[in-house]
C-alpha cells in the first residue's frame, strides 16, 4: 500500500470517476488510518445538479466533506502529536529508524549515586562465509554447468547459529556447522532410475583442492589408479587405496588423513584454513560391514563397488589461519587467540615468555601428557601411590582434575599399591592406561615382601576415562609380561615387564618400551605385531653407562619429528642426580645406546656442591607443530635431601641438524685478553641483573664456564634460561670489575661465544650430525699455507662422538695449530672403520668463530 508521503495516481491524474480509491496513511508503524471517499471535482457536481439535486443538498454535500477533511486533518495532527510524546518517552527502534537524532552524551555528576545510562544492546552482525567460499572456489575456474546453485546453502555463523533456537534442525543440520554447501549438478540418468535421493545413504568424501575439477568433471569419484580424462592416474590420498573411503558423518571425513587444509589468502586480507569434502549419495547394499549400525566419530565405510558413490554436493569449511593459535569468530570478524608464547593478529611471532617454564601440578611425579587433539589434552602422574589422578586442559597451560582412578575400589578381589608411572595413549575410540604397581588379595598388607612392582593394563572405551579392573599385561608365549613375584633369572629378566611402560607410534607401528631389571634399571621394546622381537635399548646389562647414571637407564619417552625418532631416558636415582639424557634415529629400532647419547639436563647443585633441583621422567607433547617436554622437578631441602617432585613444562627447541638444545645449562665461551681474568653476570628479562653470578673464583683466566640453572655465587639463585636476558662478562687484571661485554641471549640456546675487543681465540666448540649407528668420526684441519693436516685428532679419540673441543692440539701429527692459523675445518665419517670410502664436509674458517657446525652429507 502506498504512504502518505507518495501519490497514488500517475502525473496527478485521478482515475475514473465514482471510482473508490483506498488510501492508506501510516504514521511510524503503529497507526494505520484507512480512508476511503468518493473523488469529487467540478464534473461531477455538475452532473449530480443534472441529476436532480437541489443547490441545497449540492451544498450540503460540500460542506459535509470539507467539515470530514477538518476532522480528519485533526485526528491526523492528534495522533502526530501522540506519536512524538511516545518518542520522547521510550524510543523504539522504528521511531529510531524513521526520526534519526543524534545520541545524547551523559554530563558527569558529582553525586556520587549518579550513573550514566545503559546504551541498548547491539546484535552483533557477523560476516557471512559464503562469498569468500565462492572467491575460493572461483580459482578453480571449474564451469557453472556442474553445479547447481538453488541447493546452495550456508552453515556459517551468521547463517546458521546453532544457539539460536528457531534455527536448529537437529544432529544432521548441525554437523554441518562452520561449513558452506555448494549443491552439485547431478545426471538425471541416475536420479530418477536409481532414486539416489529416496534409497541411497548419504555420506561424506574428504579430498584436497587439487582432485576437486577431477572427481567434480567425471560426477563420480574416482577409485585409486583410474585413468582421468587427462590421462593422469587418480590419487585419493586417502590412507587405504584399495577401495572407497566414505564416512557418514562429516567429522570424520573432514579429519586430516582424509581431508588435508590447505591455504587461502582471501579478498579481505586475512589467510584462510581450507577444507574440502564431497557430500554424496551412497548405494547401501555395496558397504563393507554394516551401515545401519549407529555410526561414531571415526566410522568409515569401505567398498569397491564402481558407480555406488555419487557426489550431490561441495562443502567447503574456511578457518583464518592463526598459525599458533585458534579462530573465533566475533562480530568484527574472525579473530585468533594465541597458545602460550604467542602474539600479534596471526599468533605468528614469539612473545617474552616463548621459552618460559610452566609450573603445571605441584606434587604430581613421573608425569604422562597426551593430547587428544591441539585444544584438548590429558595429564596423569605419580601422586600418592594408591591412586591415579587424570587431569583435563585445553590451553596445555591449566589442568583441572577429570577422574581419579582407584584401582582398589573397582576391583572386588585385589587391593594395590605403589602406583607409578603411569602411560596413557589412544586406541580406536578408548584409551589404554599402563601403571607400575604391587597387587595383593584385599585384607593383606600392601606394599607385601616377596614382590616387585609390575605393570598392569586398564581400559576405557570413551572420553569419559571410567578404567576398568586392570590386568596384568601379557603380549602372548615367549613374549613379556607381568610378574607379581620377585625376582627373575637370565632371558626371564628381560621378558619381565616391571615398570615405566610406554606405548609409542602411530597405531598401524605401534610399540612396547619398558624397564626390567638385571644388575640396574634396563631399558626395552618391541613392537606389538610382534612381541618376540625384543631390542634392549638401554640400561648396565647391555651397554657401558657412566658411573653418573647409578646403573638406572629408566622412564623411556618416544616422539617424531621430521624424519626422526628422538628417544628420551632418564638416569640416576630418583632422589639424586636424576638427569635426562636422548638417542636419535630415523627408525624405532635403532634408538639405543649404540648411537650418540646427548645430555638433556643436568642435575642443579649449590655453592656446596648439594643437590638443589633435579628434572627427569618427561612426556613429549605437540600443539601446532611446537613440542614442549613435560617433567618432574625435584625439590630439595638445605640439606640436599629431596623433599618433593612437581610437574612442569618446557618448550623444547631444535637445531638445524634436528638436535635438541639443552634444558638448562649454557657453555659460555669467550676470546682470550691475555693476563686477564673473568667474571659472569645475568640480565633477567624483568630488567634487574644478578651479580656475580658465576664469580672470578670459579673461573679465574679459563675461557669458558658452563651456567646450569643457578648462580651459585649469588645466594644460589634459581634462574632458568628461558628468563635470561642477557649474559654480562666482566674481565679484569687487578680486581676491579668495571669492564664488561654484554651479549643479549635468546632463552634457549646451549652455546654462548662473547667476543672481547682485540681477543684472541682460543678454543673451536666442534659439532657435526650423526650418520648410521656405529660410524667413527676423526678431524682435519687445513694451515693459511695450504697444507692439510689430516688427521689431526683421528678417531681413536673422537670414537662415535659428534662433539669435539678443538684447543690447537692434534694428537695424530703431533703438532699444535692455532685456531687463528686455520682456513678450513673437515669432520670424516667411516662405517665400520672403513677409511677408504670416508665420507667428508667441510667449512671455511675465519680464524675466529668459536662455534662451528660441520654437516657430513
């Protein structure tokens, strides 16, 4: 209906006489007043006079309408006026909309009741997914005739809020959350013959951006091995080539082995996350297994039947991409909330704190963390040895307490103690927990003589980690086990399974490491397909150990990284100098001590040379492509007696070469000023400095020192590197310390070199990357006049080890060479002390650089 501000009638022209014309007059939207007349003008007073009407009555009638256009006028100014009291009272958002007025700015008040009134409430307005869909889309230039766009519809935020009542339509509607459907043209030959629509399940393809125009063009999808219209070969890139991989639940589709993300830099600055999966229509009878089970996260349905698949639509999920960190989406748009150490709009550069150590749980030992996915992790420990508590998080900084498992109060029959050591890993859906403990029948008294802690397994079907009545563990004839008995003799020993177990690999190559005892604490492992296949990975029994390690090889922690297997140990006592220590290798089977062993920690003394602090038993954990490693921390008294162990976490930082740096110590090197003498300081990050830290009496005129964590000559003070700021080196030849170098340090690193004006160095730190187990290693070097002495320290000396300190000696010739006299460094590699097939590299020398990495190809 036309407003009163606009005409009904074109160029002012009224229609047919006699005709009723309705005019409707709003006022805001609340009051509506109909008016209906007769049109009059001068032709038609004329032909009522013709009629038969008196002047009389003529003039009655105008009188009539003019005194109802009077009225009319006033009740229209009435409800005018009406309207604007009600405006001024309570403003709706109508008024608002058709009166706009400029918003009214509180004055203060010196009453201190006084307040300023509330601003209404705003609906956030959130920004649709879909028109970046179809920038994404559009690269692929893929044609408009294989889609259908009235089966288009978007699950985005702002299009589908799953909070909002009158939008929900059930499990199906919201499983589609996040994601924006693109419908797909399907042949008709196979929808009305087939009633793909009425008979045939719907399921769920994930795929990579670059199969999309092959599987869309062909409207089928493509097994493994078939030749394309392109003549290229179809490669799902699922994990099983052999058949269809289908799921019908988008969940698992989507999930990384099936549906890779890939990046997108879109039309409104910000780098997307993007996922791709093909909904399609499914012929029930060619699923392997049974399809009409209800289906659970990780169901996939298999078949090899060609044809039985047909795509129906295109889903596409955007998530910006936040590096290190996750995606919200506000009313602004998107926005990401960093992980620990993170900053800056993407989370792509390192805060003050990257490399600061967490405090996670005071009190809890032996720690084992996994994490379920990148927001969701579980943490279970050594406690007070009856039970088992299982803490939750999601940031991987604060963990609140999930369960408790009590073995005794499930078990009708046995009663436990001494619970150590617990492993926690995923299996399918459920989860496998390991534990070290003794076991006796309920009434006796536990710990019992005649035992030794074993291992025993307990399981949980689902996220809501409720164990079941554990068991002892038992891989099957001739392979380890459990034993409650003490004691054991020869390959028994070995086969028995006491402590410190560990589930590591991916769940096709899983595999067992654990302790066993035989003159100390022995280390390993074999793989669950095959139990019998024993390697002993560490531990006195196998392998020389250093007089350091008290015979204890134990707590064994396996991860990956980048073609690498890293096998982390601990050593020592648990109350002494308890340390950790890791082997590197490309495969499982080689982690042992046959290969380089590299320090990871050291055990932290006070000027008294007590115990002050210790770490050791750690679990490996991976969030977004950084790796942090989760220990316990031992506590000690002034006497060096260990008085209780927590829980902390560190971020770990790699090499070039995929190494490791320490966790807390630093070798400092420097250039030598004859006659003089040096002292350290340290610069926290908070600004203050602690001095001396490591005094002239510790280090005197030798160029290097090693920080450990504590400044000994500073009240002892506990400093961890990830704190540091800089390091400060003082020199002096009469015992005024007023000269220093200060060199800003990065929180992490292992090696410092401080370069005093007009020194002189001395000392080469050597490393080079490890090559098979059991290569020997030997070094050359090359004068300013161009002779090579080679070896100059042979690999009688150097054996198997990576690390060389270079101080001018070479041993094999006899000879003394100042560094400031090299041009070139080579590290020469032989397996099996075979020379003649020696693998070199080599690095140009300045004459001055302290630290050099050597890499053998």
């Amino acid at each position: 209906m036309p407003s009163i501000y606009s005409s009904n009638f074109e160029n002012d022209t009224l229609p047919t006489p006699y005709a009723n014309n309705n005019f409707t007059t709003e006022i805001d939207l609340r009051f509506t007043i109909p008016l209906t007349f007769k049109a009059l003008t001068t032709s038609t007073l004329l032909r009522a006079s013709k009629d038969g009407l008196s002047g009389g009555a003529i003039a009655g009638i105008v009188i009539g309408v003019i005194t109802f256009v009077i009225i009319l006028c006033a009740l229209t100014y009435y409800f005018y006026k009406r309207l604007k009291s009600s405006e001024r009272r309570s403003p709706t958002t109508a008024a608002l909309i058709l009166n706009p007025v400029s918003p009214v700015v509180p004055q203060a008040s010196s009453h201190p009741a006084s307040t300023a009134p509330k601003s209404p409430k705003s609906t956030p307005t959130l920004h649709c997914r879909k028109p970046i869909c179809d920038a994404y889309l559009k690269q692929f230039n893929i044609s408009h005739q294989f889609f259908k766009s009235k089966h288009d519809k978007c699950f985005c935020k702002k299009c589908h809020n799953t909070s909002t009542p009158n939008v929900k339509c059930g499990p199906w509607c919201n499983g589609l959350h996040g994601w924006t459907c693109f419908g797909l043209s399907v042949n008709e030959a196979h929808v009305k013959p087939l009633h793909i629509f009425r008979d045939w399940k719907t399921s769920y393809y994930g795929t990579t951006p670059d199969r999309l125009f092959s599987i869309i063009r062909n409207r089928f999808i493509p097994l493994d091995g078939d030749v394309l219209q392109d003549g290229i070969k179809f490669r799902s890139g699922h994990p099983d080539t052999s058949c269809w991989n289908t799921s019908p639940l988008l969940i698992c589709a989507s999930q990384p082995d099936f549906s890779p993300s890939s990046k997108f830099h879109a039309p409104d600055g910000n780098n997307y996350k993007v996922q791709v999966v093909l909904q399609c229509k499914q012929k029930p009878d060619t699923i392997i297994g049974k399809a009409d089970t209800a289906p659970k996260k990780d169901t996939v349905w298999k078949t090899q039947a060609r044809g039985a698949i047909i795509p129906t639509g295109l889903l596409i999920r955007l998530q910006k991409h936040c590096n290190n960190g996750r995606c919200i989406e506000e009313a602004q748009g998107p926005r990401c909330i960093c992980d620990e150490g993170f900053v800056g709009s993407n989370c792509d550069q390192e805060g003050s704190d990257f490399y600061h150590r967490t405090s996670l749980i005071h009190g809890l030992a032996d720690p084992d963390v996994l994490a379920v996915n990148d927001d969701l992790f579980y943490l279970t420990g050594t406690s007070d040895a009856f039970v088992l508590p299982i803490y939750q998080s999601t940031d991987l900084i604060n963990f609140q307490l999930k369960v408790t498992y009590n073995p005794s109060t499930i078990d009708t029959i046995y009663n436990y103690c001494f619970i150590w050591a617990p492993d926690l890993s995923k299996r399918g859906t459920g989860y496998d927990l390991y534990f070290s403990a003794q076991r006796v029948t309920k009434g006796a008294a536990c710990p019992a003589n005649g035992q030794d802690v074993t291992t025993f397994l307990a399981r949980a079907i689902d996220d809501k980690l409720v164990f079941s009545v554990p068991v002892l563990v038992d891989f099957g004839p001739s392979a380890p086990k459990g034993r409650i008995a003490a004691g054991c003799n020869g390959d028994g020993c070995l086969k028995t399974v006491r402590i410190d177990a560990a589930v590591v690999g991916p769940e096709n190559d899983r595999w067992f490491f654990y302790v066993w005892f035989t003159a100390g604490n022995n280390i390993a492992a074999f793989p669950f397909s095959s139990p019998t296949s024993i390697i002993t990975n560490a531990g006195p029994a196998s392998f020389p150990i250093p007089a350091s390690d008290e015979k204890i090889n134990e707590a064994p922690e396996v991860f990956w990284r980048n073609g690498q297997y890293y096998f982390f140990i601990s050593t020592a006592f648990f109350d002494s100098q308890y340390a950790m220590f890791y082997v590197m290798s490309p495969t499982i089977a080689d982690l042992t001590r046959k290969r380089a062993v590299r320090t990871h920690s050291v055990a932290q003394r006070n000027s008294a040379g007590r115990l002050v602090q210790t770490h050791g038993h750690n679990s490996i954990v991976a969030r977004r492509g950084q790796f942090f490693n989760v220990f316990h921390q031992g506590v000690f008294d002034s006497s060096g007696r260990m008085i209780r162990r927590d829980t902390f976490k560190q971020r770990i930082a790699f090499r070039s070469d995929g190494s490791i740096h320490t966790l807390n110590t630093v070798n400092i090197r420097w250039t030598q000023l004859p006659l003089y003498q040096y002292s350290i300081d340290i610069v926290k990050k908070d600004g203050s400095s602690v001095g001396p830290c490591i005094a002239v009496g510790r280090i005197g005129a030798t160029l290097e020192t090693t920080y450990t964590g504590i400044c000994p000559d500073s009240g002892n003070q506990l400093i961890d590197k990830g704190d540091i700021a800089a390091f400060r080196l003082f020199y002096s030849m009469n015992q005024v310390w007023k000269d220093f170098v200060e060199v800003k340090y990065d929180g992490v690193s292992d090696q410092l070199a401080i370069y005093l004006s007009g020194g002189i160095t001395k000392q080469i730190a050597l490393r080079w990357n490890e090559r098979v187990t059991g290569t020997r290693y030997s070094l050359d070097i090359r004068r300013k006049n161009g002779t090579w002495i080679a070896p100059c320290v042979s690999e009688a000396v150097i054996g198997t080890q990576i690390e060389y300190v270079f101080g001018g000696n070479c041993p094999a010739a006899k000879v003394f060479v100042e560094p400031r006299d090299i041009t070139s460094i080579r590290i020469c590699s032989a397996i099996n002390n075979d020379w003649e097939k020696a693998i070199c590299g080599s690095v140009d020398y300045n004459g001055n650089t302290i630290n050099v990495f050597v890499r053998i190809p």
